[in-house]
C-alpha cells in the first residue's frame, strides 16, 4: 500500500501536468483551425474560381471568338456546383465545407459590341438573386475593378470573376472568404484555348 507521501507526490505531478495538457489542447485546436483555413479557402476556392472562369471563357466561338454570355454564366456555376459541394441553387450540400450561398461577381467580355449585341455582360448574384448589366463599347485592352478592390486587365476575350461564400470552423463559427481570377483566350500553335491569367 502506497504511503501517504507518494501519494502525494503523486498528485502533485498530476497539478503540474494540467498545464502542459492544457497547452497541448490549445496548440492542437490552432494547428487543425489552420489546416482547415489552408484547406477550404486557399485549395479548394481559389483552384475553384479558377477553374469556373476558365469554363466561362471558354464558351467561344472559335471563329468569330464572341463568347456566349449566358453558357459563359451557367458553365461557370456549373463548375462550383460541382467543385464547392453545391446544390443547383447554389445552396450548400449536407457535407459542403461552406455553409451559405456564395456571392459572386462574373465579367464576361469579348470586347465586340454590335447592333443589339454588348461587348460583355456583368452577372451579380448575391442573396439568391441574380443582376446582369451590359458593358458597353469595346476594344482591348479593358480594366475591369471587382468589388473587392482588385483591378484586372484583359488584353483579348475571356473572363473575371470574384466570389466570396462562408465556411465553417472546424469547433463551430464561420468564417467569409474572397477570392478572385480571371482568363482570356490566347493563341498557341494557330489553335484559340483558354489560359489562366491571375488568381488569389
């Protein structure tokens, strides 16, 4: 049977580790909120947004290189459907790591206005609601500023888009990020493709 002293001893070796588990908890509640943010802002939405712009863009006509601004914008929520575990309506699916409605701002522009045709298209969608407005005139190059302040320049047809959604924590709370890209239609070997022109 242990003596009195050590048991003791004993116990206070327990109230001297309290802390270092204490700390040991804190540190790895810091490392997964990290790993998480690393994860579902800077992998999984920034590559898509920019694979949505360039699915965007590359509703040309390899021709006449017009964009088809409504396929532009369908293509584009296609593929965060289906890169961000969303619903059709844009809604988060039950095991999404974001938790509301993204909100996006989506510049289509091929810089070639005609008689009932613009040179482009912005489409706003925020709250379940989506705007359209007309770019008019045209030519290259063309600066476009997104909502968040970022200024992108497009020197031929392509897109920009910045989207901002909510994503959950890993021990609760949610946290919005921003991220933003744009493409353009580019020449290569005599062939019309889409290329990724910046991203964040």
């Amino acid at each position: 049977m242990p003596s009195a002293r050590k048991r003791k001893g004993e116990e206070g070796s327990i109230v001297a580790a309290l802390p270092l588990v204490f700390l040991l908890f804190v540190v790895l509640v810091w490392v997964t909120r990290t790993a998480q943010d690393v994860s579902s802002a800077d992998v999984v939405l920034k590559n898509s947004v920019g694979i949505a712009v360039k699915a965007a863009a590359n509703q040309f006509d390899r021709e006449s290189l017009q964009i088809d601004f409504r396929r532009a914008r369908r293509a584009f929520e296609k593929m965060l459907q289906e890169n961000l575990e969303l619903k059709g309506d844009l809604e988060p699916q039950k095991y999404s790591a974001f938790s509301g409605r993204p909100a996006y701002t989506l510049v289509v522009y091929d810089g070639q206005a005609s008689e009932g045709r613009p040179a482009g298209v912005q489409y706003t969608y925020g709250d379940g609601k989506l705007t359209e407005a007309e770019i008019p005139g045209g030519g290259f190059p063309r600066a476009f500023v997104l909502p968040g302040g970022v200024k992108v320049t497009l020197q031929s047809p392509g897109a920009v888009a910045e989207l901002s959604v909510s994503s959950k924590k890993v021990f609760g709370g949610e946290v919005v990020y921003r991220r933003w890209a744009a493409a353009r239609i580019v020449q290569r070997d005599q062939e019309w493709i889409v290329v990724l022109v910046g991203k964040d």
